[in-house]
C-alpha cells in the first residue's frame, strides 16, 4: 500500500498546472492575435461597405461618378444578376463589370457572347487571369501587378491624352491585337486596354484597377476625366455588380468549392497563421533549459542503473564514452590511494609517478591503461575493464 500511495503521489506526468504555464504564452498569442483580426474586421467593415457600389457614398463607393453622368445626361442602372446585365446590353449602352473574377467560366462565356453582339462598350476593371481570356479573348494579364498606381498616357486615344495622368496602376495586359490601344503602360505593359469591335463601333476596355471609379480618389490626377470619357459616351451605364450568389448559367463545371467562397485574403491570413505556428513551435522546441533533477518513484539499484547505462553505450558502440568512464572512475579513487588529490587524480604528471612509486611498475604501462586511446573492439574494451579492476586490486593490496 505504501509502494502504490507513492506512485500514485509521484508521476511522471505534467500536471495541469504545468501544462498551463508551458501552454500561457502561446495561447495569450493566439488570444492577441484572434482580437486583433476581430478588431480589424470590424473596423474595415464599414470601410468595406459598397466597394464599388454606384448608389454608395462610403470612401470606397462610385457614387460620385454616377452623379457626374447623370449631370451630363447619362442614367446607371444598377445590375446585380448576369441576366438583367445581359438584357440591358446595347449599341447605345455601356456595361460596367465590376469585379469579373467572380464569374464563373460558364457566366463569363455568356457575358462576352451578350456584348459581342450589343456592339456597345464593356469596360472590365480589374480583369485578371481568372477573366480577361475569356471576357476579351487575345489579352492576357500578367501575373505581377504595377508598382506605381499613377501613370502617364503614353497612347494616342484621345480620351487618356485629354484626362493626362491617371491612377490606373494595377493589373497588366498584353493583347495580339494589332489595332488595340495600349495606354498608361508599366514596364512596357498596359494598364489600360482598349480594343475596338471590328464589326461595329463598339469597343472592350480593359482597366487595370478601380482607383479612377471610387469616391475617395475621383478628384486626384485625371481620374474624373478618364472615367468621365470612358463611362460617358454613351447616354445608358449598366453597372454591374458580381456577386457568389448569382446562379444565373451556371452548370456542372461552375460549381465552386468551399475554398473558392472564401475571399483571397482569409487565405493568406490563414497561412500566416499556420507560419507563425511553425515558428512558435520551432522557438519552443530549441529551448531546451537547464536540468531539472527528478526524484524518482521508486529507488533503483546502482547496479540496474550501470548496467542499463552499459547497454545504452553497446547500442551506440560508444567504446570511447564507456573507455573514459572505466578509466575517470579507476583514477579517482586511486587518487586517495597514492596520496594525490582528488583534483589531480587526472592529471597524468602528478597521479603517475605517485602510482608507479606505490607499485614500483612501469609508467609507460600506466599511462597506457589509465590514459590512453580508446579500445578498438568490445574485446579490448573488457580487456581494459579487467586492467583496470586488476590495477585497483593490487593498490589496495596492503
């Protein structure tokens, strides 16, 4: 009952204390972290709210370039669904997409089809990989964004020669189309794309990011003007706003997956997170500490603990470990023997020529046995045990 009480009293696993001191740090982190995106969140919400919305007056809304055309006699009509976007396609319209990634393949084929026949203007913002080939066959978007959002014209369309520099840096295109108006170019690519329908007069526009559309940066650089001239030619403005919820022509291949519902940058945070986690638990796993001395549940034989010692050192064929610890323990207590200090007990100058005295041997021998190499073999590592026990025996011999 006593042996049982004190295994039961002693264990060798962490308590809940333990665990929540080890654990503290690490969870105060997360905590911190969690507040933080919460925070974040709540904060950018508002600012968030109607990006790109031409009924919105937030800093990220178009509300006022849609009251701008309206003083010139251009009415928006807001489409939130492909079907109403494509029933109001025309020669005499201009149809807004506002964030054409969000289509699915199957939706994109369809809008392209419905104002390929409209002959009106389509203006695509921010068209990237996931669209442009499709909603403008021939144009590619490259994968690196521009560094400078403010850029000069460079072309000779008339609409950005008038507006002059513009914030139109974002997404790149390259186009095959010979006719195509490159403008506002970063590092010899467009930020501003205009291709011209050669069967009408119709024309698609490619516009490398939004910054000239929202409310907070319509009255910087040229922005009113380019999109003034690019959103005004036409009396009608079908504003059309993607979004995840909108079925229309969707099939088989266009079904998304969780991981496509869940905006880019949740995913980035998310790897963030797990990098940091990694890190964390690389710091944590490299602080080792000093020893922290245990007792033990139950006490243990001198010789069980040698003895396991010996078979951890034969596993690993560490003859040498095993060698300097025969030899360390035979000159530290033939030290007191001879009359040597234990302090000197292993240095050769001061505990031979005392030892060899009290045996009249030779030194040669002794440091051979006491201080020499490392045995070769498990042989010769017995051997030197046997030495070494013999050498003891015969000091102690009065």
């Amino acid at each position: 009952m006593t042996t049982e009480a004190s295994l039961t009293s002693t264990s060798a696993s962490p308590t809940a204390r333990q665990v929540w001191t080890r654990a503290r740090g690490i969870a105060l982190a997360v905590v911190v972290l969690l507040v933080g995106a919460v925070a974040i969140a709540v904060i950018r919400s508002d600012a968030r709210h109607g990006e790109l919305d031409p009924r919105s007056a937030d800093p990220g809304g178009s509300r006022a370039i849609a009251e701008l055309l309206a003083d010139r006699g251009v009415d928006t009509r807001v489409a939130t669904t492909l079907d109403e976007a494509t029933a109001a396609a025309g020669p005499d319209t201009t149809l807004l997409v506002a964030a054409p990634d969000l289509l699915t393949p199957g939706q994109q084929t369809r809008l392209r089809a419905a104002f390929a026949k409209s002959h009106g203007r389509t203006v695509l913002v921010a068209s990237g990989s996931a669209s442009i080939e499709r909603l403008a066959p021939g144009v590619t978007a490259d994968p690196a964004t521009s560094l400078d959002s403010t850029l000069a014209p460079d072309c000779a369309l008339p609409a950005a020669r008038r507006a002059g520099t513009a914030d139109t840096g974002g997404v790149r295109y390259s186009t095959t189309h010979l006719g195509a108006d490159t403008c506002y170019p970063s590092e010899r690519l467009a930020t501003l794309l205009r291709i011209p329908d050669a069967r009408g007069n119709g024309d698609t526009i490619a516009l490398g990011a939004p910054d000239i559309l929202l409310n907070d940066r319509l009255d910087e650089q040229g922005n009113a003007s380019l999109a003034l001239q690019l959103l005004g030619s036409r009396p009608h403005l079908v504003w059309y706003l993607p979004s995840l919820s909108d079925t229309s022509a969707t099939g088989p291949d266009d079904e998304r997956s969780f991981f496509d519902l869940i905006p880019s940058g949740w995913l980035w945070g998310t790897l963030q997170l797990f990098i940091a986690a990694a890190l964390a638990a690389l710091w944590r796993a490299r602080r080792l500490g000093p020893l922290v001395p245990e007792k033990l549940p139950v006490a243990i034989r001198a010789s069980e603990t040698a003895e396991g010692r010996a078979r951890l050192y034969r596993k690993t064929d560490a003859r040498d470990r095993a060698a300097t610890a025969l030899r360390s323990t035979t000159r530290t207590r033939l030290a007191p023997l001879t009359g040597v200090p234990v302090t000197q007990a292993h240095t050769p100058e001061a505990l031979l020529p005392a030892l060899s005295a009290h045996l009249h041997g030779d030194g040669q021998d002794l440091h051979a046995l006491l201080f020499g190499p490392p045995p070769s073999d498990d042989a010769a590592l017995i051997a030197l045990a046997d030495r070494l026990d013999a050498l003891e025996r015969e000091v102690r011999r009065p």
